[in-house]
C-alpha cells in the first residue's frame, strides 16, 4: 500500500538549519584563532547562525505551537521546554562569542575551545529535538489539520520572516536539500515572487550547486513549451 505523503512544514527549512550548524561547528573546529581575519570571519558566521536558530525558533513558537496547541493542547509542551533551554544556550554562545572576540592571545585560545564544545552540544541538542519535530510534532499537525491548512501556517510564517533573514535562510537551504525539492521550492518561489526578486535569489545560489545541480534545476524551471 502507497502511504500518501503529507505536508512536511518543517523538512526544508530544519536541512537549511542543519547544514548551517554542520557547516558552522567545522568552520569552528579547523580554526586558527591566533589568525585575526579568520576568527572575525568565523565569529560573523556563529553569530549568523545563533541569528538564525533564534528566528527559527521564534517563529516556531508564534506559528507552529500556537497551531499545535490550538487542536491539541499540551502537544508542543516537550518542544517548548527544549525551546527554552535553546534561548539560555543562545544567550551563553552569544557572551562567549563576544568574549573572544574582545580577548587577544592565549585567552582567546582557551575560550575559543569552549566555544567549539558549547556549540558543538547546541547542534546535538538542536538534531535531535529536530527529530522530534518532524516526527512527533509532524503526526500531531498531520491529525489535527488538512495539508492546505498546513501550508496557509507555512506562508503566514514565511511572510513574517524579514528578508535579510530570508536570505540567509535560502542561501542554506536551496544547495543543501534534493533536487526534486529545490526544483519545486524555486517554482513556487517564480510564480509568487517579483521577477527581480527571484532573479537575485538565482544569482545568490548558483555559486553554492554544482554545474550538474544548476543545469538540472534550469531544466526544471524552463517554461512549458507553447501548444501549436
Ligand atoms: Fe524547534
């Protein structure tokens, strides 16, 4: 028996955030903190990525909670708990972030290694919570409303996201999830967006695929051919 796939609200968004906390925690890890221009670029990428998991994790309370508990009261109560937890470790990263930026020398060394552990514990404690989501909080959203209503919450959601943030979400997300789903995330994104706009998005995130990826999704955007 076919299982008919459902409207997954977080899917896309939660792989944009996992390669950005990957991609982050190396950048940290591989680090000369001796070197001033490399700790100032990948201090501005940590405080990018706290930037991000503190709008996500905003909206998800103002959106997805508050669609949760409005059919299922108590439903979001683990995620919101995680979620608090997740503004004090923000809070601590974005100190000790601050800390060394501030600190020359042999202090920097030392709080530079506490940073690359605290993060690196922030990443575990943020995949497996995502595993919570998509998985519990997704069978709870399936039960309680219609994919046409998920994806009205999905927009609501999208649209309160300010473009600055909005773009650095897309630069996360469209390299880093399947063809298939950036083909149709870009079709939806050219049909709703200003022309100029979805130009730029195009121009931010053809440096980030590779020519096979780029010539594919080219091919996925072509428009239909005319009926003679
Ligand atoms: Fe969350």
């Amino acid at each position: 028996m076919t299982v008919p796939s459902r409207f997954d609200i977080y899917v896309l968004v939660h792989k944009a955030l996992r390669a950005a906390m990957a991609h982050t925690l190396t950048a940290a890890g591989r680090l000369d903190w001796h070197d001033d221009a490399d700790a100032v670029a990948v201090l501005a990428q940590v405080r990018a990525l706290l930037a991000l998991a503190r709008t996500h994790l905003a909206k998800e309370n103002e959106f997805l909670h508050r669609a949760l508990e409005a059919r299922r009261p108590g439903s979001s109560a683990a995620a919101a708990h995680d979620h608090a937890q997740h503004e004090e470790s923000l809070a601590a990263l974005e100190e000790l972030a601050a800390r060394i930026e501030s600190a020359p020398g042999a202090t920097r060394t030392a709080d530079a290694g506490r940073l690359y552990r605290a993060l690196a514990l922030f990443v575990a404690e943020n995949f497996e919570h995502m595993h919570h989501e998509e998985t519990e909080l997704n069978a709870v959203l399936w039960a309680a409303y219609t994919d046409d209503e998920l994806r009205a919450i999905h927009d609501a959601l999208a649209a309160s996201v300010d473009p600055q943030q909005m773009a650095e979400v897309v630069r996360w997300m469209v390299p880093n999830i399947a063809p298939a789903e950036r083909a149709l995330m870009l079709d939806d994104m050219q049909r709703k967006a200003p022309a100029e706009v979805f130009s730029r998005v195009l121009d931010l995130v053809r440096p980030a695929l590779s020519a096979r990826d780029w010539d594919r999704l080219m091919k996925a955007l072509a428009p239909l051919p005319a009926v003679a």
